[in-house]
C-alpha cells in the first residue's frame, strides 16, 4: 500500500514557508483574548451580544455618522477604558480635535497616548507600517509585545497628497485616487494588527447617496467597509430637561457585525454627566428574570383582599428586617412611580434604576442571557426559516427575470 500524505504532511510543509499559518486549534493570530467595554452595557450587547463584550481586542470597528454624533466621544472613552485593561495609545488625528486637557478630563493618562497629526492617508499608511514592522520584528525575536491600541480620527477626513498638490497649483480637478488608496491601506495594515494583537478603532463621515432610494453610506470607498468587522452607524437627537438640551440620544444602527444580529439599540451622552453605563437595559429587567420591576410592595393581608387574577400576577417575597422574617408580595403594574428590587428589599424612585447599587453585577448575570438571546447569532436554522429563505429567493428570481 503506498504511503499516504497526509493533511498533517501538508499543514507540516506549508509552516515552512508560512511563519503565522497553522490550523486553527493552534493558531492564535485571529483569536479575540478580550474585551474593552464601550462604557455601556446595552452597547456591549450591540456589538458583541454580551453586556460584558465591547470592542474587541483583536479586530477593526468603526463608529460612522455626521457631525455632533458622539463619535470623538466614544473614542475617548474606549481608550479611557483601554488603558485600565494595561493599552497604551496611538491616536492619529486628521481633524486637530483632540489635545492634552480634553483627554485628561476623560481620565486619559497623557503620558501613554501618543498623539500623531495626520494630514493624508500616505502619512497614515506610512505610519502605521512602520510601526508593525518594528513590532512584528521584535516578535520574531521573542519579545513579549506591549498591548497597543491604534485609534483614526477620523478615515473620512483624510486627504491624498495629490489633493494638496492640485490644492498648491490651483487645479480644481476631482480627485480619483483617494477611495484607492484607502482600501490598498486597510488591506496593508489589517493582517499586520492581528499579527500584533491591536485593536484599531476609527471614526469615518457619512453622507446619503443620491439614488432614487437614498441610503447613508460611510466615506472613503468600500476600504473602510471591508476592513471593519464592525460598522456602527450613528444618528442623533436631543436629550431634553424641560426646554434645556443637557446632552444627546445615540441612536446606534449596525451596518455590518460579524459578532452580534445588527439591531438598532439607543444610549445617551449628557452634556455634564457623560454616557451612563445602564441606558437601555429597562427592556431586560423583570421580576422573574432578575428581581427589578415597576410596581409596588403589599402586605400579606393586602395580597389576601385580592382576586384570584390579582393574587396569580403577584410573588412572595420573604426576607429578614432587624433579625425578623418579612413576608411581602411584589405586585406588578406598568404605572407605578416606584420599582421594586429585590437584592435591596425596597422600592426605589424611578430615577434610580439606572445605578450600580439597583443593577448590581449579579443583576447583569442574571439578564445575561435575555441580552444573548436577542443579540446573538444562532448556530442552525429550523425548517420555518429555512422555507422562508427559499420561498424570498424564489421570489427575488422571479422579480428579477
């Protein structure tokens, strides 16, 4: 019998001529290791359908919309939390936004962010090769590689160096060659973040398309597009107290998520107070699920003058007060100005429920799982879905021919 040569042969010979390749058991390259959280949980959840996801560590997001969205904002406050996780920071700037007291007031160490102006997508490219090379180099030695986390502010505002060449000789002619040169960039230096290890997170402009149907697309060509493994397109109103706008609400809408289903969630960024980290989790709290929902407390000789439907939508709830064992009954109602919590053994104002005390860790755990079920992926279609996919394909054909 001749001798066979194997796929382990094969993957033995290819390691030869490939240093990073190998199979996907072993291989590390691609491998998420962990999360920097966004500084909201319900945004977690939008990007990698756990409240305890975020950026990931090892991947391209970019956070798109107009002017005034929140985009430097989120940014700033990604890299705030990269740096407790050990990160230290290269920022490239292209629209002199940012400088050492606006980061300092997001609680930012100055002395582990390095600041790069950045004029044109040539500089950027340059740049950043540069910089994986040396790291990349290092490596191959053997060095253990600092956790660097590389940030564009922002792929939109980028220009070519033809644009300020024709910008010098008056020419006003359309530049071609910029959508181009992005996407050779992104395909340049995404291989070369993981291989390193860097998250690389950019912020990008949108405009809407002048199609019969128009549509919000993000600048710079399909570069941008491809390279991401997260797009998160931005849109905004006004947060209102009384007449006073004191902030704004973020409406964020996936156009493209490899990690969770695309579905618009809302979170707000106070003008004073910043982004609160509970925003939009009032959808996930219940009393079966976790203990927290609105409604009130009643004694035991209240739940007792109820009807046989009133006593079915109530739970007993016993605990000990001051050495004694307490007997209540959570009953529920949509209009209540109060929420009962469980873990507190009380009722607390409305403007209470978004607070580390209500929404406790455990809390989170317990509402993990509704968060999964909406937010991710899953693994099999049933024959329901299966026949809708067919009978929409079967339809498009036919619209189409």
């Amino acid at each position: 019998m001749a001798k066979e040569f194997s796929f382990a042969d094969l993957n033995k010979e290819m390691s030869k001529i490939s240093e990073y390749g190998n199979t996907l058991d072993k291989s590390t390259i691609s491998e998420i290791d962990h999360y920097i959280p966004t500084g909201n949980y319900h945004l977690n959840a939008c990007l990698t359908g756990s409240l305890f996801g975020g950026y990931p560590n090892n991947r391209a997001v970019a956070l798109a919309g107009p002017s005034g969205t929140g985009k430097t904002y989120l940014i700033l406050n990604a890299i705030k939390q990269a740096q407790r996780q050990g990160y230290s920071i290269i920022f490239y700037d292209s629209e002199n936004a940012v400088d050492k007291s606006l980061v300092e007031k997001f609680g930012i160490d100055a002395s582990k962010f390095r600041y790069e102006p950045c004029n044109t997508v040539q500089e950027f490219r340059s740049s950043v090769t540069a910089i994986t090379d040396v790291l990349i180099e290092q490596k191959k030695k053997g060095i253990a590689l600092p956790k660097i986390m590389v940030v564009l502010d922002s792929a939109g505002n980028l220009a070519t160096q033809k644009e300020i060449d024709d910008a010098k000789t008056g020419s006003s002619k359309a530049d071609m060659t910029r959508a181009k040169l992005l996407k050779s960039t992104f395909r340049i230096i995404m291989t070369q973040f993981g291989i390193c290890k860097i998250p690389f997170l950019f912020t990008n402009h949108t405009y809407q398309t002048q199609d019969l149907f128009s549509r919000q697309v993000g600048g710079g060509g399909t570069g941008p597009e491809y390279a991401a493994s997260i797009i998160l397109f931005l849109g905004k109103a006004k947060l209102k107290e009384g007449v006073e706008q004191t902030g704004i609400i973020v409406t964020a809408k996936p156009n493209k998520n490899r990690f969770a289903k695309p579905t618009n969630i809302k979170f707000h960024i106070s003008f004073n107070k910043g982004m609160n980290a509970y925003v939009g989790l009032e959808e996930y709290i219940s009393w079966d699920t976790c203990g927290i929902e609105r409604g009130r407390f009643i004694t035991e000789g209240q739940f007792n003058k109820l009807t046989d439907i009133g006593k079915a939508e109530c739970r007993k709830h016993s605990f000990k007060k001051d050495k004694k064992d307490v007997t209540v009954y959570f009953q529920p109602a949509a209009t209540a100005r109060k929420i009962c919590v469980k873990h507190l053994n009380d009722s607390v104002d409305l403007n209470k429920l978004y607070t580390p005390e209500v929404l406790t860790e455990d809390v989170l755990k317990l509402i993990e799982p509704v968060v999964n079920e909406k937010f991710t992926y899953g693994d099999e279609l049933d024959q329901e879905e299966l026949g809708n996919i067919i009978t929409e394909t079967v339809d498009d054909v036919a619209e189409n021919s």
